[in-house]
C-alpha cells in the first residue's frame, strides 16, 4: 500500500504545540491594513488555537491519526 502524503498546504498554515494541540494563524492580516485599527492589528498577528470540533479533519490532513 502506497504512502498517504501530507498536505502541503495545511503543513504550511498549522504547527503543533508541544501538547499536541494546533496552533494556527488569524485571517485579515495581510493586506488592505490601512483602515484596519492598530488594535486590530496587534491582536490579529497573535497566534490561535484550532477549534476542537475541526482538530479531526487538520489531524487527518497532516497524518497525525
């Protein structure tokens, strides 16, 4: 039975923590940020966590399970 690859883009988007849970990135944070706020700004560039309810279907797509 062949290898099941990765998925290259949700390799790129997703990090583990060092417990096991997905880290992730915000959205709305790359362009058109001149009429955003600076706090919303600042508090899009922290780093999220993946809902429970969609850790399955990231886990399935980096090979994790």
């Amino acid at each position: 039975m062949p290898k099941v690859k990765t998925n290259a883009a949700t390799k790129k988007r997703f990090a583990l923590t060092g417990t096991g849970k997905i880290k992730r990135k915000h959205a709305y944070h790359s362009h058109i940020l001149t009429k955003k706020s600076t706090k919303r700004k600042r508090n899009l560039d922290h780093t999220g966590l993946v809902a429970s309810a969609n850790e399955r279907q990231v886990k399935e797509l980096l090979n994790l399970r």
